[in-house]
C-alpha cells in the first residue's frame, strides 16, 4: 500500500514522541513514511521531500520539531499538500517557542498546528484530511467518535 501520510521530525531523539501518530495511523489503517531531516542541517534534503511529496502519492505531511520549530513551515513552503506541524516539548520554554512558530506563518504559508508533544490528534487530523475523499476512512473516524463518546481513550 502506498503511504499517504509523510511524518518529519527534526532528529531522531524526536521519533519516541511522534511515534503516537504513527499508530494512530496503523489503527485506522493509513500507510505513511517516517523521516528524520533537519530544516537547519539539511535544508535541500527538506525541500526535496516536500517538493515531490505530491508526485510521490502522499495527502498530508505530519512534521514535528521541537525549539525554534522550522521544519513544519520549511515543509510548507514547498508543497501545496496540508502540513500539520507537532511542536515538541523542549525543557527551555517548554515547547512555546515550538508551538509559535508553527502557528505564525506568513500569509500563504499556513501550517496547522495541534498542541504541544500532540501527534496523536495530528494523526486524527490527517485522517480526517483524508476522509473527505475516503467514505470507508470516514465511517472510521465515526467509529472513533463513538469510542471517545463511550469513555475509550484514543
């Protein structure tokens, strides 16, 4: 199956966290691909995921960093594809710094942005990307709703 969802994060001290939106996806059933790029220590390699990201079949781009937070926006920059950006938790201003930068975006350039460490709902919001061409990942995502509704935690 080919992915549909593309997840970044900025170094491999960052996959423990955003691992939770990669079972999130296998839950519902969504292939994605997992990468560790830096925006600052690999800029081309970024722009050249993000470049043929489209081509490469892939719907949502998951990106998560921590600090200053770049990779979501440098991800966004280059592709028309929706990049919802994971600020991560960082013990100097405790993931504020990262959440700021993935919610302000120059006009053009947006990027969404769920809460601080919150790759699980990120998954849930790519999902739901998906779901509005995908009935069978819709009925899912209901199914989901029901589950939370009945007190299940995701």
């Amino acid at each position: 199956m080919a992915a549909l969802v593309g997840i970044v994060m900025g170094s491999e001290s960052d996959r423990d966290r955003m691992r939770a939106a990669e079972k999130v996806l296998d839950g519902f059933g969504v292939a994605y691909e997992s990468e560790v790029m830096s925006a600052h220590r690999q800029p081309r390699r970024v722009a050249d995921y993000s470049r043929t990201a489209e081509e490469r079949g892939l719907g949502v781009l998951i990106a998560g960093a921590g600090m200053s937070a770049h990779l979501p926006g440098v991800l966004a920059a280059y592709t028309v594809l929706p990049v919802i950006g994971v600020p991560l938790y960082d013990e100097s201003l405790s993931g504020a710094a990262a959440l700021y930068s993935c919610v302000q975006m120059p006009p053009g350039v947006p990027v969404a942005a769920v809460a601080i460490d919150g790759a699980k709902n990120a998954a849930v919001l790519a999902v739901q990307m998906l779901a509005v061409a995908d009935n069978g990942l819709r009925s899912r995502l209901h199914g989901l709703k029901k589950d939370l509704e009945e007190g299940h935690r995701l």
